[in-house]
C-alpha cells in the first residue's frame, strides 16, 4: 500500500536512525568500555524512535480512516447515481420496445393516418360547401329578382 507523509512522519535514515546505526555499529572495543549509563542511553534512543514511528503510524492511520469515509460517501453518491442511470435506461429501453412494435404494426398506424385524412377532406368539402352557401345566401339577399327581370334591394 501507499506510505504515509505526514507533517510528524519518522522516516527510515531521519536523524534518529543515523544515531542508532552509528552507536550500533560500534567496535567491541568500545562497547566494553563503556559502562551501564550509554547503553541505558541506546535503549532510551530506540524508544524513542519506536513512539516516534508509533505515533507516526497512529496520524497515518487516521489520514486512512479519513480517506476511507471520503471514499465510503464517494461511494454511495455513485451508487445513488448508478441507479438512476439504471432507471433511465430501463424507461429508454421500454420505450424503444413500444416504438419497435409500433413499427411492427405499422398498417394499423397507416389505416389510422389514412382515415383521418379522409375525415380531413371530408370536413374541408363540408367547409367549401358552407361558403358557398353563404355566398350564395349574401348574393339572393342583395338583391331579389323577380321573374319578370326586375331587381329591387333585398333585406
């Protein structure tokens, strides 16, 4: 997994490793020259940098549980997402099928268009027709003839 880099992170050859590396590498010589009081002091050193990478271990695993809810709710707002998505596609499908069928079954959708048409034409002769008959109607009434050739002004 990825590693950790925050502001108190201790990391392999910091200051403190170096110190213990160098003291640890020692002569023998040195080392039985050396009383109880400097091994004391190396043992305080390594527990020092133990509750250093300890604490460091601790920001990274709250920086972890931190991105891992971030992630959690990134998660559900896809999913949420997903779903509608899904919805969208299954309506889109039913839809495609409805108008596939329709297609199937053109000649029903033909014989309707064709009977409308014909209702159309029907309607605009009847149109025709009552204006005809109310220019008709405004001419007879303009004047009135009688048989003998005589026009007077009508009412």
């Amino acid at each position: 997994m990825g590693e950790c880099y925050s502001k108190k992170s201790v990391a392999p050859g910091s200051e403190t490793l170096e110190r213990i590396s160098t003291t640890s590498t020692s002569s023998e010589s040195n080392m039985q020259q050396r009383n109880k009081k400097p091994k004391e002091s190396l043992e305080t050193g390594q527990m020092a940098f133990t509750l250093a990478q300890l604490e460091a271990l601790e920001i990274c695993l709250k920086e972890a549980e931190e991105k891992a809810k971030s992630l959690s709710e990134q998660l559900a707002a896809s999913e949420g997402t997903k779903a509608k998505l899904l919805e969208q596609v299954s309506w889109l499908e039913e839809k495609l099928e409805t108008l596939n069928h329709k297609e199937d079954s053109g000649e029903p959708y033909e014989k309707m268009v064709l009977a409308k048409d014909q209702c159309i034409e029907k309607l605009q002769a009847e149109v025709k027709a009552s204006q005809e008959q109310l220019t008709a109607h405004q001419d007879s009434t303009a004047f009135l003839c009688s048989e003998e050739g005589l026009c007077v002004e009508g009412k």
